[in-house]
C-alpha cells in the first residue's frame, strides 16, 4: 500500500513538475492532485526535495524502461532502434504542441546550481541514460550497422547532449525545428 501510493504520489509529481518546474510546485498543489491527505505528505517524503529528488530517479526510471523497449529491441538493427526512439519522441513532443520537454533537462536548469544533491542526482541519471545509448551504438559499431569509427561513448554523449539542448530550444521557439535538425545530425553520427 505505502508503495503505491509513493508511486501515485511520484507520478502525480511528475507531471506537474514537468509542466510547471520544481519550484511553480507547491506540496499542497501535489497533495490535492494525488487526493493524499495533507499531514500524509511527511510520512513518505522527508521534505520537499526529499520529494523532487526522488521525482527525478522515478521520471528516470520509467524514461529507463521506455529507451530500453527502443534501445534493446533486437527485431530492428541498432541504428534504427535509435533513430526510432527519437522519431517516436519527437512525434509525442509535436502532439503535445512543444510543451513540457525533459524533466531531467528542465531540473537541470532549475536546479543544478542551487542544490549540490539535485546536481548530482540529475548527473547520475543523465550517465545511466547515456550508458543505453552507448550500449546499443557499441552493439551497432560490433555488427557493422553503425559505421561510425568514432567512440561509442563520445557519440552517445553527443546524441544525448544535442537532444536535451534540442528540447530546450524547442520549449522555447515552441516548434519543431529544433527536433528536426537534431534528427538530421543524429542520423549523420550514426552513419
């Protein structure tokens, strides 16, 4: 039961911290969206950033299983699993007209130099991200479907740096290009 509503609570967090930023948030805002009593909040989260710390390695987490459903599918080649997963996203981000974009992205900003825990957190996170990617151009690079002859993990940290800076760029112009031209030099790294 506490784990569910952990999650309830994490996934409610989620989406308005995404839409809104960390700090547009208040406890009370989150507690009423997830229909929690209000003195409940304490009994799962020791404070606020207790709170938006763990926000980040749940958002993180589930991100996790969606790069692995791309990253890891064995019926498409590696390359196309790639570029597959970002044609997909890039998709979404069109539905929902440009709004919200990374929340690791947007923390990142918000949060990064302000708090050393959500700098280190929001770090780790982006490491373990880049790690899948790295993985399935290294599997790529092995099998020949991925030509490239520069470092899987150099061209991981290009894709996922390019792609967060796309968002942003995105969020701001509040169209598509950004995504597009990202598209275009993902495909060309991994040629």
């Amino acid at each position: 039961m506490k784990n569910t509503t952990i999650n309830h609570i994490l996934e409610v967090g989620t989406q308005l911290i995404s839409k809104k930023g960390f700090h547009n948030v208040g406890l009370q805002e989150v507690l009423q969206t997830a229909k929690v009593p209000k003195g409940s909040f304490y009994y799962y989260f020791k404070s606020k950033d207790d709170f938006g710390l763990q926000v980040i390695r749940y958002y993180s987490e589930q991100s996790i299983k969606i790069f692995a459903s791309y990253l890891q599918n064995q019926a498409l080649a590696p390359r196309d699993r790639i570029l597959s997963f970002f044609q997909d996203r890039i998709a979404i981000y069109k539905e929902q007209e440009f709004t919200e974009g990374c929340l690791l992205g947007n923390c990142s900003l918000e949060m990064s130099d302000i708090k050393v825990a959500f700098a280190d957190t929001l770090a780790q996170e982006l490491d373990r991200w880049q790690a899948l990617f790295e993985a399935c151009i290294q599997e790529g690079q092995d099998s020949g479907n991925i030509p490239s002859k520069k470092e899987a993990g150099r061209i991981s940290a290009l894709l996922l740096n390019n792609w967060e800076g796309a968002l942003l760029r995105m969020k701001a112009s509040k169209d598509g290009t950004a995504l597009d031209l990202f598209l275009e030099h993902a495909e060309e790294q991994l040629s």
